[in-house]
C-alpha cells in the first residue's frame, strides 16, 4: 500500500509554548486515520500543519512524497471539514456543495451534474434546492462533507465534525462517514477526543497527549496491548495495579500481584523492578481460586452488564464487569471474592 502522508519528526512552537514535540507518522492511501486524544494534545495543530493553515517549526510533512512545505494551502491535495461547517446561508444545497468546482473554473453543467452526484452519495438530493436553514443540523453536516468531497480531494481532513450533533445523529454518521470514505477511496484523517468515535471508525488510530503520539494501531491493538499508562487509562476503563516485575524473556513479564500470586503477562517494559499492569474490567471471572481476593463494596445494574466496584485485601479500589444473564451469581455488597484472570488478561506497561 502507497503512503499518503508522510509526517516526519514534526515540532510546532507558538512562541515559548510547544504545541508537538517530533511527531513522525505514516498514513497510508485509503486509510481512515484517527488523531485521538484529550482536549490540548495538539491534534488540530497538527492537522491544520497538515492543511498548511500553519507552518511547522521543524521537520517535515510529505504528501504522496512531496515535501509540502510552503505550498498554500489551495495548492494542497486536501479538504477540511470542521465542526462549524459554516454553510453559505444564501446559496442553495447544491450551490453550496458546487462552490468549491465554481472556484477551480470547472463548468457549469459539469460541477451541477459533479454536485449532484456528491449529494446522491450523502442522501439529500432531495434537499438539493434548500436553503441550509431549511435543514437540520445533521442534513447540514452532511452538505459540508458532500462539499469537501466534491473537488475530489486526495486527503480529507475532518476536525470534530460531529461533536456539535446530538448522540444518535452522531451514531448515525459515524457509519455513513466509514462509508463515505470506503465508496471514494479518499483517505481519511480524523480528529477526535471521543474515543468510542475512533474506535468504531478507524482503521488505526494515533493516540496523542502533550504533543506526543502515545501509541499508533488498530482499535484492538491500542484496546487490547496499550503501551502506557495514558493509553491502557484513555481508552475504555481500566485497572491500573503496580506490580513487581520478577523476570522478562520473549516478550513475557512475570509479575508478582498485590497479594502474592504470581502470572505471567505479555508486556511492552523492558525491565524487572517496579511497574504497572493493565486489566481490563471484563476479562475477570469470580471462581473458587483466584489470582486476586476483593471484597464487593457495589453492584451496579446495567442492563447487559453488571459493574462491581469492589477493593482488594491490600487496598486498591477495582472495576469488575460481568455480563449479565439469569445463570449470573451476583456477589452481595460485603462480601468477599476470588478474582481469576482470563488468559492475557493483564498487560504489563511500559510506564
Ligand atoms: P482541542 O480538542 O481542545 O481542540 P487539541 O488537541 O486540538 O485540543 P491544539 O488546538 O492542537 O489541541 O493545541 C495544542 C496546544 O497548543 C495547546 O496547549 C494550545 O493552547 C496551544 N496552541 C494552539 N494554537 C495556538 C496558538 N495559535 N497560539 C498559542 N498556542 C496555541
């Protein structure tokens, strides 16, 4: 698979301020790649340095092997759709979504029948002569998509695009936008701080904090094999436990528990000593012998879960889910259980 975007060692300095401190990534063409982290991480710098709405400080962004340094930014292969999509209020759907070609010079006939064909593919040819007030927000969203479509961008850059919907508008999209990507093939880049969004869209994922890529991969990788404590913590829920690492060989820690059991578990340290595991609430099973002894403080009903909040016999607070059936055996607030991990259910972490 060719690289779209090539993104090498890149710092990005607002005067005193470090806004990215080296980021290097690869993005592959008809990728759908997800920028994911909290609020301040540097993920619209780098996507708007990506635009070329800023200039990096050092290092360098390749797009399809070019160095695009200097290049305006309506000379760049791509297309950004914000949060505010900011539709023009006065012209017509389809007119909105031919803008962009209007710009290029393409004709008439040609950017109406290009126009139309974007709004096919985002189901509103029926709304084609509306006026954006005339929709609801979702329709709207789905008129800025079709119009950064339209040009027929090589990279979509999509910042938040549908944090201002409400939740199942929002659902609704995440699929559409999975499909959007899969119908034209486009790659695209996806900035986002709600990491169910990530999850269910991408096919990897970056994982950033403090101007720093955490950890890149797929759903399962960064879910399943976090590398760090910011990771294994930001993704889902987790029990964070220190642990002393007896002996590492393959790949493979020995780790003693809180308590004294002792487990093997796959780990991204390198050296025994101190250090912390991941493990994950629903990859734990109450049973008569148990690698871990915690009493129930709360039973928690979810419907198709049930949430334990219970705290081990050396003092750490733990999450437990169980999936909820009507052979489930809930343990009683008070009582005391024996914890059994499932295989490779903790993870060792680098830090
Ligand atoms: P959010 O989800 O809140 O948009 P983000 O992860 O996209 O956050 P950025 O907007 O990239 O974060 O900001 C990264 C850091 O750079 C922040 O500490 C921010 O305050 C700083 N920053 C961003 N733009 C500027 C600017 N123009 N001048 C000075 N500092 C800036």
């Amino acid at each position: 698979m060719s690289t779209a975007i090539d993104i090498r060692s890149v710092v990005k300095r607002y005067g005193t301020a470090t806004a990215l401190h080296g980021v290097s990534l690869s993005i592959a063409d008809n990728e759908f790649f997800t920028l994911l982290g909290p609020s301040g991480c540097g993920k619209t710098t780098l996507l708007r340095c990506i635009a070329g709405f800023e200039d990096v400080t050092e290092g360098e962004i390749r797009l399809f092997g070019q160095n695009i340094a200097g290049l305006d930014p309506n000379h760049r292969p791509v297309n950004t759709v914000f949060q505010q999509y900011a539709l023009f209020p006065h012209m017509s759907v389809l007119e909105n979504v031919a803008f962009g070609l209007k710009m290029k010079g393409v004709s008439l006939s040609d950017r109406t029948a290009r126009a139309g064909r974007m709004l096919e593919m985002v189901h509103l040819s029926a709304f084609a002569d509306r006026l954006p007030a005339q929709l609801s927000g979702g329709q709207q969203q789905r008129v800025a998509l079709a119009r950064a479509l339209a040009p027929e961008p090589k990279v979509l850059l999509l910042d938040e695009p549908l944090s201002a919907l409400d939740l199942k508008l929002r659902q609704a999209m995440r699929v559409e936008l999975k499909t959007l990507q899969e119908q034209t093939g486009i790659t695209f880049i996806f900035v986002t701080h709600d990491q169910e969004e990530a999850l269910t869209m991408s096919d990897r994922i970056a994982v950033m904090s403090q101007g720093r890529v955490q950890q890149i991969g797929t759903a399962r990788d960064i879910y399943e094999a976090p590398v760090n404590r910011f990771v294994a913590d930001f993704i889902g829920e987790t029990n964070l436990l220190e642990v002393t690492v007896d002996r590492i060989e393959g790949g493979i820690a020995r780790v003693t528990l809180p308590g004294g059991h002792t487990i093997t578990c796959p780990t991204a340290a390198t050296t025994p000593g101190k250090h912390h595991i991941s493990i994950r609430p629903e990859r734990l099973s109450i049973s008569a012998a148990g690698d871990l002894t915690a009493t129930v403080e709360r039973v928690v009903y979810l419907g198709t879960d049930l949430q334990l909040l219970a705290r081990l016999t050396t003092g750490e607070e733990f999450h437990i889910r169980l999936q909820n059936s009507a052979r489930a055996q809930v343990p009683a607030p008070g009582s005391t259980v024996a914890l059994h991990l499932e295989e490779g259910a903790a993870r060792l972490l680098a830090d």
